[in-house]
C-alpha cells in the first residue's frame, strides 16, 4: 500500500480518475466505489477522501476529464478554418455521435449522472461546458446577426443532436423507422441553417 506522501494531491487526483474511469469504460457506473479505485491505485479509502470530498465530487472529476476527451475529438476532427458552417456542424455532429458511441459507458455518466446543481459547479467545471457551446458559435456567427442568437443556436442544435444520439443509442429509433442517426442530425443542420438564413 502506497502512503499518500509518494504522490503529491494532484497526482492523487489524476490517478483517481484514470483509475475510475477505466472501471466506468470497462464495466459501467455500477461497478465503480471508491475501495475499487483506491485498490488499483495502491491507496486507502480514507486517502481517497482527503482528495475529493465524496462520490460527487470525484464524479465531476470524471465528467470533466471526459469533457476534455470530448472537446479534443472535436478539435482534431473539425478545422477551425472551416468556411461552410453548415459542412462544420454537421462535423461537429458526426464527432459527438462516434465519441458518444466509442465511449458509451463514459458519455452515459456525463449526461445521467445526478450530481450538483448548476450553481454549485465550480467555474472551472463549467468553462469545459462553454467552450464546447463555443465551438459550435463559431460556427454559427456568420450566419447569426448577434452573438446572443449564435449562442442560443448552438444550445439549441447541441441539445437536438444530443436528442437524436440519445435516441439512436439507445435503440429507440428503430421504432418510428426513422433514418439512421447521421441522417437525422445532417437534415437537422440543413434545415436549421436554412431558417437562419
């Protein structure tokens, strides 16, 4: 067993969440405590709990690191010098569609998992949110008159792809016989960028 003065908290930190979410990956949220990780990393429980303040608390270390997963797919799959909005989003959510499908049991926990409210997130977490929302206005801003409509726009398609992947995923999509995921969402960017135009 490892004493916590061999790693500094940081490195704690980090293992603790490699560790989890491997375990999540692997064999889903259900598997996943704190013995188990505390286990792989070499440490106690009660080391754990010096480093994050509860379950929650690591659980948005997890959701985070996945955010950052998510927000490097995007980056490396879409080429900010992209002219063709459209082209762009639709990129955007091919990406979001094979990372949700590559990383199921991750993408599963970050949009399911009950932990604190909005307010109570710290800044840093929620800057991880934005500058995926930001990604996306980028791309909208040439064709929106204001910032406030590219950053409305954005929610609003990132919240109707998220929709259609969750359905696609999920196998509910077979039921109304509709086209497969990828369809879906390129039509829905077609036509959204049509009304704004």
């Amino acid at each position: 067993m490892a004493r916590r003065k061999d790693h500094t908290r940081e490195e704690l930190k980090e293992m603790s969440v490699i560790s989890a979410r491997k375990i999540i990956a692997a064999q889903g949220l259900s598997n996943l405590n704190m013995r188990r990780i505390a286990g792989d990393i070499g440490y106690t429980v009660g080391t754990l709990y010096n480093v994050f303040e509860d379950m929650d608390d690591l659980m948005m270390h997890i959701n985070a690191a996945t955010l950052d997963s998510l927000y490097e797919a995007l980056e490396k799959d879409v080429p900010q010098t992209e002219k063709n909005a459209a082209r762009a989003l639709k990129k955007i959510a091919k990406t979001y569609i094979r990372f949700a499908t590559e990383n199921f049991n991750l993408w599963n926990v970050l949009t399911n998992y009950e932990q604190m409210t909005e307010e109570d997130r710290p800044d840093w977490y929620m800057e991880k949110t934005a500058q995926l929302f930001r990604m996306v206005e980028a791309h909208l801003a040439p064709v929106c008159k204001t910032a406030a409509k590219a950053e409305r726009s954005a929610k609003i398609l990132w919240a109707s792809v998220h929709g259609i992947c969750v359905l696609g995923l999920n196998g509910r999509l077979d039921i109304t016989g509709a086209d497969p995921v990828q369809s879906l969402t390129d039509t829905l960017i077609e036509n959204y960028m049509k009304g704004l135009q």
